[in-house]
C-alpha cells in the first residue's frame, strides 16, 4: 500500500505513525495536492491527503479512516479498543480532540497566509481559542498517566503528538509546554519513539 502525504500535514503524521506502530509495510510518498500532477487528486475526490492506496486500488481516506482500518490489520499492538466500548469512545474522542487541535491550528495559519489587511482578526481569535481550550482540556484529561488512555499506546496517544508536533511546526510562539508541565512530559516521551523519530525524517 501506498500512503500520499507531506511532512507539514498533521493528519498524514497520525496515520503514517499508525502504520509505523503497527509495523505494517507501506510505501511513503510526498505528494503535495497543490502540485500539478498530484495523484491525490486522482484518487481522492476531496484532493486531500493522506490518502491511502490499497494493493488493488481502493483509496482509502480521511486520517480517522485510514487508522480505524489499519488498526484492523494486526494486533501488534491494537490502537483502537475492541472490546470495551466506553474505552474505544475515550479513545476516539481523544483522537477528535486533537484533530480539532489541527483543523483550528490550520485555519490560523492559512488566515495568516493571507495579505495583513485580509486577515479576519475575529476567525484568528477565535480558532486560537479553540486551540488554547482544547490544550487545557487535554492537560486536564491526562493527568499524571503515561498514556491518554489506559496502560498502553494507542490511537489517542499518536493523534495528540501529531497536533502538538504540528502546533510546534506553525505556532512555536505557543508556550504550551510551561502551560502544562504533564503534556511536556508525556511529549518527550511519545516523541522518543522509533515512529516519532522516523515521521519526523524527510
Ligand atoms: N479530516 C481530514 C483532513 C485532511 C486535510 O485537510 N488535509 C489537508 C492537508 S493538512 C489537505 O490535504 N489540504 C489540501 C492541500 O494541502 O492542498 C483528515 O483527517 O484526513
């Protein structure tokens, strides 16, 4: 399988480190949609990444599809809980929380993209709000544990890295880490893992 992305992209991080965790061989191709002759465009009708390209030809996306799918693939280990519903609930939720992380850190950074005197302060304001909100109640929701849920990795644990890596990509000015000593914690240890580590190569 094939999985089409960029290294900025958050979401193609979550889903790339699902398949890192889960050892499950791909091959990693950039392929930026902006560019022409993307194949992202061929293949997703949304012409947006990541895009997951089965052997057969079947394209699988958004992020959220793409992990509940691979998670599919093997047990080694299991990202998404199976058989506890509140936990895979937690789980999934964990995985909205950092998404909307991602969806408002870029929508700020595509409102600063634009000419000064087109930027809407109000939008600005308010997804960096959303992205303050949203980190308090991640700190919150964590705590002291090791893992956001239960006594392992999961899917929850690889969404929350991709955002905060990403937020330390496009918002380096957001002291997060002094905000929250736990979440600064948990990061230096996710961000030490082998998946980690190879996501971030280019
Ligand atoms: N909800 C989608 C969001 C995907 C998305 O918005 N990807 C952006 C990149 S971060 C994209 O492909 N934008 C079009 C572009 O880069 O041209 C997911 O989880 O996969």
């Amino acid at each position: 399988m094939k999985l089409l992305g960029t290294h900025t992209s958050p979401y193609v991080r979550k889903a790339r480190l699902v398949l890192l965790e889960k050892n499950i061989p791909h091959e990693y191709v950039i392929d930026p949609p902006s560019e022409p002759g993307s194949l992202v465009l061929q293949v997703n009708p949304l012409g947006r990444i990541p895009a997951l390209i089965l052997d057969d030809g079947f394209c699988v996306f958004d992020s959220s599809v793409i992990a509940d799918y691979a998670d599919t693939l093997n047990d080694a280990p299991v990202l998404i809980p199976r058989t506890d519903p509140l936990a895979r609930l937690r789980v999934k939720r964990w995985e909205a929380l950092a998404d909307g992380i991602m969806d408002s850190a870029i929508v700020v950074r595509n409102e600063s993209l634009r000419a000064e005197d087109k930027q809407s302060q109000a939008v600005l304001d308010m997804h960096n709000l959303a992205v303050t909100h949203a980190l308090d109640y991640a700190a919150q929701l964590l705590g002291e544990r090791e893992w956001c849920e239960g006594d392992a990795i999961t899917l929850a644990d690889l969404a929350l890295v991709s955002a905060l890596l990403y937020l330390d990509l496009r918002q380096a000015a957001r002291d997060w880490r002094s905000a929250h000593a736990n979440l600064a914690v948990w990061f230096s240890r996710i961000s030490a893992r082998p998946s980690v580590i190879v996501s971030n190569r280019l």
